[in-house]
C-alpha cells in the first residue's frame, strides 16, 4: 500500500475539532487498550492533531508532524512501524520464519505455512479482522502490519490458503525520513 507513497497522494489535510480528537483518541484507546496511560503523551490535547487524506481512503493522524496513526476507510486505527517500534507491545503478534522476509518486505501476502514452520509463530487468541504485528524470526523490531484474513486456530488448519491482507509500512517508513514532512519540516533530522 505505501510502497509508492509521496506527498503527491496527500489530497488534504485538516487540523481536526477537539471533539472529532476526542473520537480519534478513544478509538485508539479501544482497539489498544495498553497504550491508555500513554496517551496524553502520543496525542496531546493542547497539539493540533492533524489529519492527512490521502489516496485509497487512507487517513494518516499525525501530531508535531509525526504520522502516528492510520486507517483505510472507516476502519480501526493501526500505529505506523515507527510507534510499533517504540512501543512494540501494543498489538498481538505473529512470526513469520526466515524465507517469508523478503516475499512481506516486497508487499506479498503471508501465507499459512510462513506462520506453522518451525521459524513461524501465532498468537492464539488472534480473532478473524485483527490488526497484527508482522515479526520476523530472529529479528527484534516489526517489519509490516497487517489484517488477519483467518482466526489463529483456523490458520492452524489451513496449509495453503492466503492468511492475511497485508497493510506493508516499511515503505511508508522509509518515504517519512527521507521526505520533508507535511508541513516542510522532517521530524527525523532530531
């Protein structure tokens, strides 16, 4: 999804109300409740929290020019790579072994046998429409996130069925520290 993402795809962006903030912040506070006590922290009441429109329905939230959240359409918040990283225990997560790494990097779908190889590992209370952090075996940090397509239990079952709708940020990523940000300035220069 982000892997051509420019400031060209960026249709506009709007300083949101307070009460559509307060709306953002308890949606967020619903789907990750362990980011709760953070809050006040990533979405400051008194910083204007903006909102990019972007192409594909994508909505980026974004605080001191900082893309912190997004979704597709009217769907959950997802954190970006760069939060998931400093918060890593915010979303449920599963491992994809060493030969899937490359293939996910590129955008492609997980596959059911990624997740049950000896290199592979699933949460089990994953629920069908889940946000998930996409790990890597051997490797500490997230490297996309993306929708569950199938209950843990049900991959388990499964050997060669598509898993996931993967939402790839890694380019995202990428596109934020070697771009001015939103406004012309580059958060990443600190």
């Amino acid at each position: 999804m982000f892997k051509k993402f420019t400031l060209e795809d960026i249709s506009a962006q709007n300083q949101v109300k307070a009460s559509v903030q307060r709306k953002i912040r308890q949606s967020i506070v619903d789907e990750y409740p362990s980011l709760e006590p953070l809050m006040d922290d990533l979405l400051p009441k008194k910083s204007p929290l903006i909102v990019a429109k972007c192409q594909n329905h994508l909505n980026l939230v974004s605080v001191n020019n900082v893309p912190l959240f997004f979704n597709i359409r009217d769907g959950p918040y997802m954190p970006t790579l760069r939060l998931l990283h400093q918060y890593p225990n915010i979303m449920k997560k599963l491992q994809v072994d060493r030969g899937a790494v490359k293939f996910v990097l590129s955008g492609a779908n997980i596959m059911c046998p990624g997740l049950t190889s000896p290199g592979g590992a699933l949460d089990d209370e994953v629920e069908e429409e889940t946000p998930v952090a996409i790990m890597a075996e051997g490797k500490q940090h997230a490297l996309a996130i993306g929708f569950t397509k199938m209950s843990a239990k049900n991959i388990l079952q499964t050997v060669e069925k598509e898993m996931k709708k993967l939402i790839h940020q890694g380019y995202l990523r990428q596109f934020i520290q070697n771009q001015p940000a939103l406004n012309g300035t580059n958060p990443v220069e600190e």
